[in-house]
C-alpha cells in the first residue's frame, strides 16, 4: 500500500490527537484514509480531520498531502 506525502518535507510519517492531546502514529493512504501505524491500535477518539508530520512543522487535511 502506498502512502501520502507530507507536501512540505514528502516523509509519510503522521500522527493525530485526541481531545487529551495524546498522539497516535498513523500514515495516510491514497486514498486519502487515515490509517493506524499499528493495526492493532485504533483511532477511536482521535481527529482524523487533521494530521501532523513527524518530521517537520506542517499540520493539515490529509486531502492536502501529495503522492510525491
């Protein structure tokens, strides 16, 4: 499976909070889905809405990332 880019440092690494502010490992697939790291964690609770690149300072819609 292939997986979005971060559009400003192209990693595929993201992760996403809930309303604790805890954070959870995740990648976007091309379509556009969020996806857990781990498949035995679960995004229940966690805004899917937004999601922030571990290796830079860029957050934003996944629909915003890119395939390059």
């Amino acid at each position: 499976m292939r997986k979005l880019l971060c559009p400003q440092c192209k990693i595929g690494a993201m992760y996403v909070k809930n309303e604790k502010g805890e954070r959870l490992l995740v990648y976007v697939n091309t379509e556009g889905e969020v996806v857990c790291k781990n498949p035995e964690d679960s995004t229940e609770g966690f805004d899917l809405t937004e999601v922030y690149c571990l290796g830079c300072s860029w957050h934003g819609n996944p629909k915003k990332m890119t395939r390059h």
